[in-house]
C-alpha cells in the first residue's frame, strides 16, 4: 500500500483546518528526524522530495511517498503515540 505524508500534518503551527493531522503536544515534539527514524524503525521504504501542500502552498515542506503494509491512518496514529510519550 502507497501514500503520501507532509511534514505540514506535524506543523504545530497549524489548525486541523489547514492539515495537522496530530494533536498539539504531540506535534511540539516533531522534528524531521524523529520521523525518518520511526520510518526506519518499522522497515517502511519511502523517498522524499520537496513540494508545497495544497492547504498551505505559502509554506516550502517536504512529502514523502511510503510504500509499507499498513494504512495511513495507522502510521500517524502510531508515529502521534511515539511523539506523544
């Protein structure tokens, strides 16, 4: 299974509205590091490459294409929970 991830859905900056997918405490704990080691850790292969996100195009950030058995919306419920503790 392939999808996509941006680093915006960390971006404590932003509201829910404008995509962060994760809760606030959680989101002050990211860095970009934490999430390639997380990635690394759970043996997903992924590339990354910058862009800009569509709900906040103003903002340069990074997308990265997984390619990993599980669904999305369990990838960043598992990498809020590393961040969150």
């Amino acid at each position: 299974m392939r999808f996509t991830i941006y680093t915006q859905y960390f971006n404590e900056k932003n509201s829910r509205r404008y995509g962060r997918k994760i809760n606030k405490k959680a989101a002050h704990n990211f860095n970009e590091q934490k999430l390639l080691d997380f990635m690394r850790s759970i043996n997903v292969d992924f590339e990354a490459r910058e862009c800009r996100y569509p709900r906040v195009p103003w903002e340069a950030c990074k997308m990265y294409t997984v390619e990993a058995e599980i669904k999305k919306t369990t990838f960043l419920k598992m990498f809020e929970r590393r961040l969150g503790s």
